[in-house]
C-alpha cells in the first residue's frame, strides 16, 4: 500500500474512533486525524505502560466511588500505596520540586527545575511498580494491581504549545495515564498557594491542552487530560487581548505590563467553562477547603456540560481541622464525590510523610537509641497483618527475584543471595518480645 494511502486509511478509522467511541463524547480538537496520522510517522511504537494506564484510569473515574491518590516522591512510596490498597497514584510538580527532581538540588514550586524531571519521576515509579508486580508474580501472588495509574503534573507547560506538546509525549512515554496542565504564565509559574501568580488568556491555554491533546493522539494513546484553572485567586493577566476575559480585566497594569484582574469563583467557573470541551476533567485550585465554592464550581460546569468529571486538591496547604469541623472533614469526600469530583487527591502526601516520619524516628533515636528504632520495627511487625511487607527489606526489593533469575542461569548456582542471609534467619518467623 502507498503511503498516501496508508495516511488515508489511518486517517478513516481514527475518524471513525473519534466519532463513536463514548470515550471522546463530548471532547473537541482544533485538528483533524489527518494532521494527527502525517505526524505519527510510519512506525507508531507502543505506549503500554501510557495505554493500560489511560484506560484503567478512566474506568475508575467511571465509577461511583470517587478515586483517592496521594502524592508519590518515590517508588517505595508508589508500592506501599498500592500494598496499601489505593488504585490511582498522583505526581506532584511541587514535590518534584522540592526534592524529586534530576537536578538534585530544593526548589520552591516554581517550574526552577528541569523540565524533564518529572516524566523521569513517572518513569522510576512505574519502575518500581513493575518490580513488586514481578516479585508477587515470580512467588505465585498475583492477587494485587500494581500498576496503578499515574495522573502527573506538567505544571504550566514550561513554555508555549511547542512545549507542552513534547513534555506531554514524554510523560506518555515514561508511562503517566493522566497529565495535567494550569493557565498560569510558565515564566511566572508558582505554586496555586503561594502569591503572585499571572494568568495567560483563556485561548491561549486553549492551545496549551490542544497541544497535550494532539502528543497523546500522536502517540495513539487515551491519556486522561486535566485541566487546572488558578482563576479563584490569580489577579494578573499577560494580556487583555482575548474577549473572552474583557469582563474581569480592571484595566490597570503593574509594573512588568501585566494586566490586573478580578478574581473570585466567577472568573474561575468561565475558565472552566471554556476549558471543558478540550479536558477530560475540570480542576480549580482552590485557597480554602470550601464546599460553597466546589458545589457552585460543580453546578455551574454541569448546568452546560453535564456529567463532566471534576478533580479536587485535597491540599496539605489547608490548615484542615481551623476551616472544619469533625463531622465536615470526615464526609468531606464524600459530599465531594456527590457533585462530581471523581479523582480527589493530597498532593504533598509523600513529603510530609517522609519528612515527619523521619523526624519522628530521629527524635527518638537521638534521645533513646535503639529502643526508638527498635519501637519503629515493632510498628512493622504489626503491620504486617495488614499486608505490609516490607519488614523484609531484602525481598521487598527483589534479593529472592534475581536469586531466581541466577538460578535460571545456573541451576547450582551456590551464590544466592537470600539463602544463608539474615533476613532468612530472623524475619521469616519473627517473635516480638514484650
């Protein structure tokens, strides 16, 4: 078949997908399928990780339960969440930032590191998935999903629709399920908590998920695209240039020429409203967590589209128990899920887990030695009943795996890591004294 022919048949069935797979009901692209298959190339290689991800995650945001993440660093982190029992896994930019990223050094949230750094996150997280999912696999256990889907954070895009196009392909290739992008201006980026934050226009940022859109039908991958709106508390805007955003422009500049805005939840609810045809779900960073706000920002989106999934930052920035009171945080979720927020998530999860957990341990074991880490492995054992497992440090990390491999290799291997170790002697059958 000629090439031209080949584009044309591509072009038909990708036509035909679009059009009648309820899995882009609803969604609008500013380019055809025959722009999407010029730019593949002849050879599409597979995403698998992207792909079995993208759809795992859709399917759960289908469903009635609500899906809860938290915010992995690491791929120890990622394990013990799914161990744990959570079926989705969310990569913060914030996190990346601040002590995950491949320039090694802390930065606040304001896109200061590489930009390559968090697809390189995914990456070790699904690397890590893939081990334990080989481990059980390799013992007889295959009980457990490890690979949950990864929804991760392409901040503003680190520049214009160029950019966001080829940090989306990475993420993709790296293996995220969902990436989400926010209307902020890249060169200005900051945390949604932090002050000083510029807005680009509305039609901009429209570009910006079009560009993320086309990467992932480039890479014929069903990427869950989010997007985020800082409109509730962003008063600058680049420019007054797009229609759209005339209502909320005051009029005056600052001193670097940006234009300064209103903000609120009405400027937030038309941002969302015109990011909802191109986005899988809506997600407004919010200052507070005020259910006033969500159920306005829910029903205003589902008045005109109706159904359409939303996503809500459950933010450690909060100060929780000051703006709640008991009975509220414990149905917070709940009333959440009930108006629409189907991926609710803590961003800074894997932080403040490990960092408290660490000064916690090195508190203890500064003032009373071995008993304070001694109290910690106990903590273990009584997990383990749990489902916990990795007590067994060695194993936890694939020590019995790649004995299996040597073994394959050389049936009388005699180096074998596991047998004759430590944790073969001590952490089989393991008594904790009182």
């Amino acid at each position: 078949m000629q090439r031209e022919d080949r584009i044309q048949a591509q072009q038909e069935a990708l036509e035909t997908r679009w059009r009648e797979d309820d899995r882009w009901r609803g969604i609008e692209r500013t380019y055809g399928a025959e722009q999407v298959v010029r730019l593949r190339g002849s050879v599409v290689p597979e995403q698998t990780f992207a792909r079995l991800g993208a759809e795992r995650l859709w399917e759960l945001l289908r469903r009635d339960e609500p899906v809860r993440a938290l915010g992995a660093m690491t791929g120890g982190q990622a394990v013990q969440m799914v161990k744990a029992g959570l079926e989705a896994i969310y990569l913060s930019g914030w996190q990346v930032a601040a002590d995950a990223n491949l320039s090694g050094s802390t930065y606040p949230d304001q896109s200061l590191y590489p930009a390559n750094s968090a697809p390189a996150l995914v990456r070790r997280l699904n690397s890590a998935l893939m081990r334990a999912d080989q481990i059980d696999w390799a013992e007889g256990r295959n009980g457990t999903h490890w690979f949950a889907p990864i929804l991760a954070d392409a901040e503003a895009g680190f520049g214009g629709p160029l950019n966001a196009y080829e940090l989306m392909r990475q993420m993709i290739e790296a293996g995220a399920a969902g990436v989400h992008y926010e209307d902020q201006l890249a060169s200005e980026k900051k945390c949604g908590h932090l002050g000083g934050k510029v807005l680009v226009p509305t039609k901009q940022f429209v570009r910006t998920l079009n560009a993320a859109r086309l990467a992932a039908d480039v890479l014929d991958v069903p990427t869950v695209l989010v997007a985020r709106t800082d409109a509730l508390s962003a008063a600058l805007l680049t420019s007054d240039i797009d229609e759209y955003d005339r209502e909320f422009v005051s009029g005056d500049r600052t001193a670097e020429g940006f234009f300064r805005v209103r903000d609120g939840i009405d400027a937030a609810i038309s941002r969302g409203l015109a990011y909802a045809p191109y986005a899988d779900l809506l997600w407004f960073e919010t200052s507070t967590p005020d259910l006033g706000e969500a159920h306005a920002f829910a029903d205003a989106i589902h008045e005109r589209y109706p159904g359409k999934l939303l996503a809500y930052n459950c933010s450690p920035s909060f100060n929780w128990r000051a703006a709640l009171s008991e009975e509220d945080i414990a149905g917070f979720q709940e009333r959440l899920g009930g108006w629409g927020y189907r991926f609710q998530f803590i961003t800074l999860a894997g932080f403040h887990s490990l960092n408290a957990g660490m000064f916690d341990l090195a508190r203890g074991y500064a003032r009373d030695a071995m008993t304070a880490y001694v109290q910690l492995q106990e903590h273990e054992f009584g997990l383990e009943e749990l489902g916990y497992t990795a007590t067994r440090h060695q194993r936890e990390v694939g020590a019995g795996y790649f004995d299996l491999v040597a073994q394959a290799v050389a049936p009388d291997s005699s180096t074998l890591a596991l047998k004759g170790s430590t944790e073969e002697a001590q952490f089989e059958h393991h008594e904790v004294v009182a």
